[in-house]
C-alpha cells in the first residue's frame, strides 16, 4: 500500500523544491526569472544549474542523460548519453555541462520533416525547455527539449506550443492592461487532457496481427453482450484492472504528474484517467509520458493498453478532452465568470474572445484532431460530431443573448436541490448543464475541447486555440487602445455585442448528434469535414496561414511542411491497414474458414454412409461458408490491385483521397462478409481471439 503520498510526489522530479536546496541563491534566482519571464539563460548560470541536476539525478541512481523531444512521429524520442569522462588513469569522472544540459545534435535525418531537409542533411539540434521540469526514469536524467533542423526549422510539436503560449501571453496581456491591469505581466494558458483507454490480455493481443500492426481490430464479430446494459461506466474495478491503476498513479506520481481521477468507461474493457491542470506545455509533456506508462505497466500485469481511437468496431471509442483555460500570472482565471457574469467586463472580453476564434478557425480546430484514427469516432454516438460548434449554456447564452439586444440580464438564482429523502443533504444546482455532444463545451471555468483522439499529442490543437484566441485578441486591442479610459466600459460592450452579433451562428446548445443539426449548420455555413483528407487542406489556406506567420507560430515552410507529413501520415496508415488485413485475411481467415467447411463437408458425407437423410441445414452451412469464402477472396483481390494502384499515384492529397474512398470502402466490404461467416465459425476455429474474449475476460 502507498504510504506518504506527499512525500512520493514529484520525488524524481527537479523542480522548485529540488532546485532551491541544490542551487546557489542567485543562480535559482536566474533560473526562476528564466522560467518565469522567458529570459535568456547565460552558459554560467547553465553549467550551475547542471552540475546540480547531475548530482541530484546521480543520487537517484541514474548513469545517463538524454534529451527528450516530441518529433512530428506523434510519437516521443530520445538517445541516451552517459555521465562518464574517461581520465588518463583508466578512470572515469561523473561529468555534466551547461553546455550539454542546453544543447544536444541527435541525428535529424530519419525524423519527418515534410521537404524541409534533404535526407543527408543529419544535423539537427535540441534546446532545453527550463519552463518543463527535468526528471529522472529508469535510470537516465530526462531533459525535456525542443527539435529544430540546421537551419532553425522548428521539426517538433513543442516548439510551436511554445510559440503560441507566447503570443497568446502577449496579446493576453495588453488587452488586460487596456481594462486596467498593469500588474499582470503574463498570462498562461492550462490544459487539463483526460485520458481514455482500453486493456486486454497481453496473451490475445499477440494473437491479433491488426493490433499489433494498426492498433485496432480490423476483424471481429460483435459478442452477444457489448454495452447496451450501461453496467460498466463508473462500474467497480476488477482485480487486475486497480492493480494496474494502483501502480500507475504511483509511478505517474514520482513525475510529479497529477493523476486525479480513475474509473471504469462506458465500453467493455474501456476506462479513463484524468490530472489535475497543468501549464499548457507541461501538460502536454506530461500527457506523452501518461501514455508511455499506461502501456510500459501494463505490461508488467500481462495487459496490454490500446490508445488506438477505435480498438474495437460495434463499441464506444476513446478520446482525449483537452480542458483550456486562461490564467494570468497574479493567479486569475479570465475564463471564471464569477457570480455576476453580466457585469463582469474582463470576462465577456475573453469570452467572445474565444467565441471569435472558434468560428474563424473552425476548420484549423477540425483539423488538429484529423487522423486516420480519429475518422472512426468523430460523429459517432460516442464523440462529438465532426461539426465545431460551441455550448454555452442556459445563464451565459442568457447573458450574450441580453447584451445583443441591449436587454437587462438578471441574475439566475441558484436552485436547492432536494432529493426527497431527508436524510440526504441539500445542495445548489448549476445554472447550466453539460452537454456531452458539443465539442467545444463551457464547463464553469474553462472550455473542453472534446474532439481529440485518445493518441494524439495534445500539443496540436492547443497550438490552434492559442493561435486562434491571441489573434481574437490581437485584433479587439487595435479596436481598444486608443479608446479614453472613461470610455472603456461603453467601447468594450459594443466591442462584445458586435462581436457577439457577427459569430453567434457558431454557438450552439442542443444535440450534435441530430440530423436536424447537420442541415441547421449547414444553413448557418459551418464547416462539416468528414475526413482526414478533407479537412487538410486548409492548413494551407492563405488564412491560416497569415494566421500562424503573423504570430510567429509557424514559418510557412514548417506549414507546407506539416501538411505533407499529415498527408503522408493518413496515407501509410491506411496502407499498413489494408496490408495487414490482406495478410491475415490469406493466411489466417480463409485457411480457417476452408478448413471448417471441409470439417463439415466431411462430417455430412459420414453421416449419409450410415443415414440417408437430406442434412439439409449442413449443407446450407457448407453452402453459407462457400460462398463467404468466394466473396471475401475476391474482395481481398480487389484490395490488393487498389493497394499496388496507390502506388502509383504521386500527388500526396490526389493518393490521400484514393485510400479514404477506394481502398477503405473494400476492407469495410471484406469486414461486413468476414464478421458475418466468423459467427458461424466455433470457438476453437478462429484463428485468433475474438471480441468476447478479449473485452470481458480481464
């Protein structure tokens, strides 16, 4: 049992409290400055602060350093470098530099960088990120960094974010002194990413090739029980599955990762983890490592976690909700609407704020989330749908409502609950309720962005959002700055009522998952991109891309960049999909399927030696079989032509479109024949476990 949980968190983390007993007063006081104002840090102070953090590292038993980065794979990278320096005696020294502390060179050349470096161009370079605490992990010192080619390209995910915090801090914080707060010096955007995932026996998984090869299930008929009974979400957990969650919080605790939240989800074998907020880039650090130890202890209780957005078809699939807010360095949340939101001018500013950047960049949001996973679940009864709209709710629709009409807002009463039984304790109702099919929702304090797939990287679209907010923001100080401060009040609500009045259509309050919906955005000129190739496209549109070179995000190389790792990305996903269900469909499915037909061909032909009867169901079995396996055959021919056509095709959106409309139709075809012939199969002749092994026998 997990004793002195105070004591256990954060205990392979330098952070504030490491860094004030192992620095010297004034090189913590540079170091604090560095990571508070985004100062440059001098090379002194920088071998001050590695020799400390080598010898606190080296205490905890660790040999090895490296610098961890989040490359455009999605995915997070790292090599490995000892603390030794050989001496002429044949010994070594434990030795570590502010120079190797700021800056690494691993290899860039196998990393995707969409054009923007020929593959013999190997050198790239990695920046410490001081605002992302060091830590230590099975023995090696972890230095959080940023990628970046020879030539300054920016070939990560963290460095965008980077830039985007600070644009949305400096855009932030004008408009903050406009409405007379000159104290704030920054503000600091917070995301909170809850975690969905499933975990299945280490030994099915291994059976499975289409999990081990694409991470989703490309076969499988639907068990009789799946989650129509409701009886999993919230259910208690079993043995194994709070093992697991036990020894996860603990580790995700020594990170110094808030894990705060566990329980069972909706689907069968499904279950979530959420933390506490946390600054937006070490959120989002934290989030890769969360992922990275879901898998690395499941494993060590002989499961296996899914992250894939749809494991399994007929089910719910998994998402991430990215929860954002804005907090300004003085500890005041601008998105906290308090108890008279009406009244509350700094508010309704940020407010409207995001309400502008949403509808503006619909399609950025949309496509932040894009993935070859992801198309599986958005708009299904389990996410939102692919349509970006905003929930308000009840009081603040009420109060935005009021204001484009010039109309009085009177203050909404809290209702006491009562539950009608005396024993049970009285409590206020929230004036709004929530809405689980808005993907964009106001949850009281903060917006939950509810469109992103389990294994994204939540950096992407936090990039977005900052972007889109910094230039909402951009755009109101030109409007403000010269206006009198007596007259600030008036300006700023015709400012929010315009506003208001130019982007309602983007505020929605009802059912996403409505075709009503479908034709009332459609009427209201929203964007609905289905598809990953669809929406991608408008990461190059000459909007966004002012957008992102306006604020320094991205250059418009590292756009065009992106775009085609993206577009290269769907594509060799798709591929590996369809070659892997091609090769268990040969080797695994139809050997199967013949040698059942044959069981029972043989099996009819025994028993006419003894019975003359008509075995007229038998034969319709064989019959059945037979004909799936002719179907599936030629689906499977199909297939494979498609798959070699779409290696001939150069144009990267042209070859992106031909898998999502030629080559997915065709193994959606061979699953609906294969799933139907696998129920007529016995237990003991499929080839590999099947869904009712796999989701209910954790």
């Amino acid at each position: 049992m997990t004793k002195n949980i105070p004591e256990l968190y954060g205990s392979l983390v330098f952070n504030d409290k490491v860094m004030k007993q192992k620095l010297p007063k004034d090189v913590y006081k540079t170091l604090r400055k560095t990571i508070e104002n985004g100062t440059h840090l001098e090379l002194d102070v920088a071998n001050s602060v590695a020799v400390a953090m080598k010898e606190w590292a080296v205490e905890l038993g660790a040999t090895h350093f490296t610098h961890w980065f989040q490359p455009m794979t999605g995915f997070t990278a790292e090599k490995h470098d000892s603390f030794i320096s050989p001496t002429d005696n044949g010994e070594v020294l434990m030795e570590f530099s502010g120079k190797e502390l700021v800056k690494g060179e691993p290899d860039a050349s196998s990393f995707p960088s969409g054009g923007l470096r020929a593959t013999f161009e190997a050198r790239g370079y990695t920046a410490w990120d001081p605002t992302s605490p060091a830590f230590v992990k099975d023995g090696t010192l972890y230095i959080p960094t940023a990628f970046c080619s020879y030539s300054g390209e920016a070939l990560d995910k963290k460095t965008p974010l980077l830039r985007s915090m600070e644009a949305l801090s400096k855009e932030a914080t004008k408009i903050l002194h406009l409405l007379g707060h000159p104290e704030v010096t920054g503000v600091s955007t917070t995301v909170g990413p809850e975690q969905e995932y499933f975990l299945i026996k280490k030994e099915d998984y291994m059976k499975r090739k289409d999990l081990i090869f694409t991470g989703r299930t490309l076969l499988g008929a639907q068990p009789p029980k799946g989650q129509e009974m409701e009886d999993h979400y919230f259910g208690s957990l079993k043995p194994q599955v709070a093992a697991f969650m036990h020894d996860l919080d603990e580790e995700l605790w020594k990170l110094g990762i808030p894990a705060k939240t566990k329980h069972n989800e909706v689907a069968p074998a499904q279950h979530e983890l959420a933390p506490v907020f946390d600054t937006a880039n070490i959120a989002v650090d934290h989030n890769q490592l969360t992922m990275e130890l879901m898998k690395k202890i499941a494993d060590k209780h002989d499961l296996v976690c899914l992250l894939h957005e749809k494991p399994f078809d007929g089910i719910n699939g998994s998402g991430k909700h990215n929860n954002w807010s804005m907090v300004t360095n003085t500890g005041v949340n601008l998105l906290d609407p308090g108890k008279t939101p009406a009244e509350n001018i700094q508010f309704l500013v940020f407010l409207v704020a995001v309400i502008k950047a949403v509808d503006e960049y619909a399609d950025l949001m949309r496509l932040s989330v894009a993935s070859a996973g992801n198309d599986h679940r958005l708009g299904a009864n389990e996410a939102p749908p692919a349509i970006v709209s905003i929930f308000l709710g009840d009081e603040l629709t009420g109060v935005l409502k009021a204001i484009t009409n010039d109309e009085f807002f009177g203050k909404i009463d809290k209702v006491q609950m009562n539950i009608g039984a005396t024993v049970l304790p009285h409590f206020s109702k929230d004036t709004t309720d929530r809405n689980r099919t808005s993907p964009f929702a106001f949850t009281g304090n903060k917006f939950e962005f509810r469109m992103l797939g389990s294994s994204l990287s939540v950096a992407g679209p936090n990039v977005v959002l900052n972007s889109a907010v910094a230039e909402s923001l951009s755009e109101f100080y030109e409007e403000l700055k010269d206006v009198p401060a007596d007259a600030m009040c008036d300006a700023v609500h015709k400012l929010v009522k315009e506003t208001l009045s130019k982007h309602k259509r983007i505020i929605f309050n009802g059912n996403g998952y409505s075709d009503d919906w479908v034709l009332e955005a459609e009427k209201r000129g929203l964007y609905n991109f289905k598809s990953t190739p669809d929406v991608l496209p408008c990461f190059i549109a000459d909007k966004n891309i002012e957008l992102f070179t306006k604020h320094q995000i991205f250059t418009e190389a590292e756009i065009q960049s992106r775009y085609e790792i993206l577009l290269e990305n769907y594509s060799k996903t798709i591929r590996i999909e369809a070659k892997t269900l091609s090769d268990m469909i040969k080797k695994e499915f139809l050997p199967a399927l013949l040698a059942y037909a044959d069981q029972v061909t043989c099996t009819v032909a025994d028993r006419k030696k003894i019975v003359d009867l008509p075995c007229t169901q038998e034969i319709k079995l064989i019959t059945s079989l037979s004909s799936s396996y002719e179907k599936i055959s030629c689906l499977e021919e199909q297939l494979e032509a498609d798959t070699a056509k779409a290696e001939t095709i150069e144009d990267a959106l042209a070859l992106a479109h031909f898998y999502h409309e030629s080559i997915i139709p065709t193994m959606d075809a061979i699953r609906e024949v294969a799933d139907a012939a696998e129920s007529l199969l016995p237990h003991d002749a499929l080839p590999y476990p099947g869904y009712s092994d796999m989701l209910f026998y954790v």
